[in-house]
C-alpha cells in the first residue's frame, strides 16, 4: 500500500508546490501592492504545505522532500494541469479565478482528509485548514469585489472563469489506484470530493452572474492524465526553471 499512499500524497503535494511557484511569480508585478503581497505570501504557505505532505513521505523511508521537488522526471509528477498553467501576460483576472478555483478545493479536500483514517494525513489536513482558510478567504471577498465592480472587471474575470473551468474541474480526475484508498479510508472518491466543491462555488459564482455546470466531454477530453504523469505543455519549462539553482549544484548540500 505504500505506492498508493505515495500517488495520493504527491498529488496533493505538487499541487501546492506548482501553484505556489506560479503565485510567486507575481512578485513585484501585482496590480496593487497588497495583492503583490498576497500572492508571495500564499504561495509560500503553498510550498510549505508541499513540504510537508513530502516530509509524510520521507518518514516512511522514502525520498527527501528536496529530491522530490528537484530531482523527479516530469512524468513521475501528480499535479493538476491546471496548476501549470502559465501567468499568460500576467492577466490579474486569471491568477484570482485560478486561486478561487483551486483554494475552494482545497478547502473541501483538506475537510475531508481530516477525516482520514490515515491518522499522519488527518492531522495535517487538520494543521493547513488553519493557513487554508485565509487563502479562500483573499480569493472569494476578490472574486465577489471584481464581479460587482466596472463592466472591464466583470467580462476579464468571466473570461478567465470560462478559461479555467475545464481544468478547475480536473483538478478532482480520478486518481490511480484511486478504489484501494477510497476502502482503506483515506479519502472519499475524487467524484464525491467534486460534488461538495460545486456545493461551495455555485452560490458565489451564480452570485456574480456565472453559470457553472459540467464542461462538454470533447473539452474534457484532451485535458485529462495529469494524475496518471501526462504533463502539460508547459510544464517543462516551468521544472526547468523551478529547479535551476538545485541543478547548478547537484550534490551540495544547501
């Protein structure tokens, strides 16, 4: 059982790191200096949950949390593709529709691991709801603000809305060996997982005039494997910058 655990931690893992590095990318180029701010300091939480969903890992006798950020093949990676996805011409509209996808998910993934019968896992789950509940709230008061706001603000967040949707709703693709976890109690089917997330996000999104519904099969379709080690296109160059420094020098120890 302990490659199942491992497909289910490093998803939730490279998650957390991938966004968190794009979300650092917006340092010094956020539309105001609060948001600048934000986005550095989310995804700095993100990566620090990453590490310590690895370090679950690490202490069971697997690889360090180091060698499993910087030292993987792109198709051992987990994450969703829509955490890959490139700050296109840094537009604001689509860092915050990503974030308010992405966050609303976690926040439904992390209440459910609470509950995990993996007492390591439950308690962490436990620990970043604490950070976790910060981050949905930036995103969710952001959307609500901009999709009350000028006709610009409302038709930019709309645009990105129905940008991501399809790959917001892959985030919850089926996991391999996703069965053997769902009897082992580690977390309840990634269908399930979807349905609570839909629960959370319609009433904000209709709120704002957005119709949210399943995407058409044949959009879908080109999208999925992310979990199964089908990258997106961008994610080599993202890993290459992502571990360019831990590359210069491979064996030092920092």
């Amino acid at each position: 059982m302990l490659e199942t655990l491992e497909i289910l931690l490093l998803s939730l893992a490279d998650d957390d790191l991938i966004l968190g590095h794009r979300h650092a990318e917006w340092i010094g180029l956020g539309p105001i200096l609060e948001e600048d701010i934000a986005f550095a300091s989310i995804g700095q939480d993100e990566i620090g949950h990453a590490q310590a969903y690895y370090q679950l890992l690490t202490d069971l006798g697997l690889p360090t949390p180091d060698e499993y950020a910087f030292k993987r093949p792109a198709e051992r990676f987990r994450c969703a593709h829509l955490v890959e996805l490139p700050n296109t011409d840094y537009d604001y509209a689509q860092a915050l529709m990503r974030h308010f996808l992405y966050d609303a998910a976690e926040q439904v993934r992390l209440q459910a691991l609470r509950q995990s019968r993996y007492e390591p896992l439950a308690g962490l789950a436990e620990r970043l709801l604490r950070e976790e509940k910060y981050h949905w709230l930036h995103a969710r008061t952001w959307v609500e603000k901009l999709g009350h706001s000028t006709e610009e603000a409302y038709l930019r967040l709309k645009s990105a809305y129905h940008l991501l949707w399809p790959y917001a709703w892959l985030l919850f693709e089926e996991l391999p060996q996703e069965a053997a976890m769902v009897e082992a109690g580690w977390l309840p089917p990634n269908a399930e997982l979807r349905s609570r997330w839909l629960e959370l996000i319609t009433p904000i999104l209709a709120g704002i005039g957005f119709e949210v519904g399943p995407p058409a099969s044949e959009v879908l379709l080109p999208l999925q494997g992310a979990r199964h080690g089908l990258r997106s296109p961008h994610f080599e160059a993202l890993l290459a910058e992502m571990t360019e420094v831990s590359a210069s020098e491979p064996e030092a120890e920092w």
